[in-house]
C-alpha cells in the first residue's frame, strides 16, 4: 500500500503529478512537494506588471491537445482559458520584417507555403526544386534537423524560418535539434515512404488537401502535435484556436494544484541524495551540516535532467546516464510597458521572430497587448523580449539593465520606439529548457525503462517541453508509482 510518496520539484509537472496522486491514493495518503526555489511554478513564472498577472516564462500552451483543457476543468478553472486574438505574427530576416509565411510545419514548407518576400529567388527555387529531388531516408533513424533541411531546401529556409521558430520552443539551435523529438510527425511521414521533406511536411500536416483553399499557417499543425512542436504522446483535438493561456496568469492554475492536492509544499529544501531502502526510498534533505532523512513509499522526480542524473546514479545508474546526456539552454525574457502613445507605432502583429544572423540580440519580441485581450488593459502597451540560445550563456552573464537596453535597442531598431519604459522586468531561466538533440527519444527510453520500482521521472526533458506534455508527464509519474510500478 502506497501511504507516503515524494515528488521532487514543484514546476507544473511535478504539481500535476501531486494532483493526480491525490486521486488515485485517496485523503489519507501523505504528499510531500520538494522545491528548491522559494516558489512553485518552476520556469511558470506570473509577475505582477505594470498593473497585471503577466506570465514571464512559458506564456502560452497548445491548446489543441487535451492536458491542459481537461485540467482545468476538472478544477474548475475553465472561465480563466483564453485564447490569442486574430493577431498575426512576423519574421525578421535579411534584414527585412515580413509576415511568418503560411502553409509550413514548423518552417518545413509544405505545397502550401508563401514564401515570397522572406526568400531570395535562389532560395525559392531551392524550396521549389526540393520535391523532384532523390531522398535517401532509413525508416526509424534520426539525423540533425537543420543538416537535414539545409541538404534538401539550402541554407536560407533554414536561417531564416525554422531556426527562429524552432528556436523559440527550444532556445536551441536547428542544427543540433534531432528531427525525430523536434518534428515527430514529420519523422512519421518520411517512415512511411514520403518521397521528399515537401511531400512529408504534406503528409504531416494534410497540407496536400488544402493547397487550394485555407491559408492560414496555424490551419497546417501536426496530426499528432506535440509540447509546441515536440515529441509527445497527446492525441491533437483538430479544430480550434490553436493556443490558449490563462486569465491571471499560469499562478491561477498552479495556486489550484497546490490547493486541492492537499500536498505538504516544501519550499527552500534541496534534495541531495535518494537511498533504496528495504521497504520504499529515502531522500536526504537540506545542508550537508545538518542533513534529514524522509522516508517514502515511493518518488517522483520532476526536476531538471542534470538534477534527475544525480539522483538516480545510485539506484537506476544506466537512467542516471542517459538523463546525464540531456543539455540545457538559458534564456532571458525582458517584460516591457510603455504609455499607449509612446508605443503608437509598434506593428499590430501578434510579435516577431528574429533570424539568427540578423544583428540583433533578441530572438523575439511578443506584442503581448496585441497578442492576449486581457493583456490589453490599463491603457499601457506590454511587450516580452526573449534573449538566448543553446550554446550563448556567457552573452547573457551582465546586469539586468544591460539586457534592458539590449532589449529596448533591438525594439527601436525593429520599430522606431525609443522612448522609455515605464515599467520593466527581467526573468532570467538559467538551464530552462532541454535540449532534443539526436537520439533523445533513445535516452528517454532508457532512462524510462531504467527506473527501479517506486520511482518515477517526469517534466520537460522527457517528451515535449510544453506545458501540456509536462502535465502529461506528470500525471503518467504519479499513476506509476500508485500501481507500485
């Protein structure tokens, strides 16, 4: 009987994870919630700014998968979804900012695609010629998405669309993002016997059926979506808006996990080892001058790959190897307000993505006030600047008013804005967000398969790094170790 579990770390899937226990092991079984910051949330983050709840890390999830929907409204938070406004979003690239062109999966372009105004005529007879052209494909392999791309479409497709919004998933780089985890569906159509990256893209996305009618990129989403684009195992719901948020930011549904799992919330603990025990684990909290034992029926680690690594090396050492493999990228995002008349000429596109070769330091600008209705209010405009990729740690190491002004110089670059912010903030995620390399599908399997009974992994290195492939992390941790798997 399960009467005592542990769940390391109190980001959204470690959370769900405690909510679903409460489920599954009744009012009396004891949960214990391990955090190390001094909130939960993990890189959920709502800062009270310039007069609203703003979500200053993930600020949007894919609401065509059902994790999210269900969630809420099995706590009764659905009146808090949102959805964006028919806002459009724009591309920076040679040198020039254009609409994000349609009829593309995830910068993969389909029959469907329009890609004039963001590629050269070169660069578009590239894209054109791709489908006539031999592909070698070895049914379940995985190669690097950016050699991929660059082999079959050339340099600027790559540079330009998949790298920017691919980018803004991972914080990663295209060129070290493996196809398999990235673009799933796209990996499935090329098993099944796509004849080019054009034909799978259509396959993928049913693009082929629509060349003649619907425009709208958002309309061309995988069959099987995954976290924002990621490997996963959710079912898409077709139809709808494609995103969603929360009204009073990601705190509402988080504040409700903490509060109806009935979990006993450790904030400030650092969880340094993890110990079988005869009967059930041991964790050893706290400073190594005054450590503490807890002792649990089973453990759910919801906590970064590195963090995961250390603690199973003892009890699961092949998962803690494969764990060990996983990198993380860090990133800054810089929330901006201004007086509605300082902001008169920002564009009325829901943001911008900005190609990695441009000059700029960010790699993206949300128009958060154009982007969310709810964010709107208060006659203030609000912006989010997003700064890092995988590999760039060490530009991201100054003051927080440096990344300001790096931010403000990049917008007034992009849109002639210049005046000063009357309110800002800087959210910094160092190690935020893993990185899909090649073969990650490989290292979840083994760190998955590796794992001892009585303990379980969940969160953001395993199979997608939305919020809704986090949930389902969670949820798939805590009814392991309930079943005593």
């Amino acid at each position: 009987m399960i009467a005592r579990v542990a769940v390391v770390g109190g980001g959204i899937s470690g959370l769900a994870a405690a909510h679903r226990l409460r489920t599954l092991l009744g009012p009396d079984a004891r949960i214990d919630v391990l955090e190390q910051r001094d909130r939960v949330g993990g890189v959920l983050h709502t800062a009270d700014f310039a007069g609203v709840p703003f979500d200053v890390g993930a600020e949007a999830f894919l609401a065509r998968r059902p994790e999210v929907p269900a969630l809420l409204a099995e706590l009764g938070l659905t009146d808090a979804l949102v959805h964006p406004t028919g806002a459009a979003a724009s591309v920076r690239a040679a040198g020039r900012t254009g609409p994000l062109p349609a009829g593309t999966l995830l910068g993969v372009p389909t029959t469907a695609a329009r890609l004039d105004g963001l590629l050269s005529d070169a660069g578009l007879a590239a894209v054109a010629a791709e489908p006539a052209r031999p592909l070698s494909w070895e049914p379940g392999g995985d190669v690097a998405l950016g050699a991929l791309l660059r082999a079959r479409f050339g340099d600027e497709i790559t540079d330009r669309l998949a790298d920017p919004l691919l980018g803004g998933v991972y914080a990663g780089r295209v060129d070290a993002l493996g196809l398999r985890a990235t673009v799933p569906a796209l990996a499935t159509a090329l098993d099944e016997g796509a004849s080019s990256l054009t034909a799978a893209a259509d396959s993928a996305t049913g693009a082929a059926t629509r060349v003649h009618g619907a425009r709208d990129s958002r309309a061309l989403t995988p069959r099987l979506a995954g976290g924002q684009g990621s490997a996963a195992r959710g079912e898409a719901r077709p139809g709808g808006p494609v995103f969603g948020a929360l009204r009073g930011g990601y705190r509402v549904l988080l504040d409700a996990l903490v509060s109806v799992s009935g979990a006993d919330v450790r904030l400030g603990t650092t969880v340094r080892e993890l110990q079988r025990r005869e009967e059930g684990w041991r964790l050893v909290l706290g400073p190594t001058t005054a450590p503490e034992a807890l002792d649990v029926d089973a453990v759910v680690l919801a906590v970064p790959a590195p963090a995961a690594a250390r603690l199973l090396a003892g009890a699961a050492p092949v998962a803690a190897e494969a764990a060990g493999e996983i990198e993380l990228a860090s990133s800054v995002v810089v929330a901006l307000a201004f007086r509605a008349e300082d902001a008169a000429a920002l564009p009325s596109t829901s943001g911008v993505l900005v190609a990695v070769d441009e000059p700029l330091a960010v790699k993206a600008f949300t128009h958060s006030s154009n982007k969310w209705a709810h964010l709107a209010e208060g006659g203030l405009v609000r912006l989010r600047a997003s700064l890092g990729r995988f590999g760039e740690a060490a530009t991201l190491q100054v003051d927080d008013a440096e990344l300001v002004a790096r931010a403000r110089a990049d917008l007034g670059a992009l849109t002639g804005i210049t005046a000063a912010p009357v309110a800002t903030h800087v959210q910094r995620w160092g190690g935020g967000l893993p990185q899909y390399g090649v073969g990650h599908l490989d290292r979840v399997r083994a760190i998955e398969d590796g794992l001892p009974a009585g303990v379980a992994v969940a969160g953001s290195a395993l199979h997608g790094v939305g919020v809704p492939a986090c949930i389902a992390t969670g949820r798939a941790a805590a009814e392991r170790v309930a079943a005593g798997r």
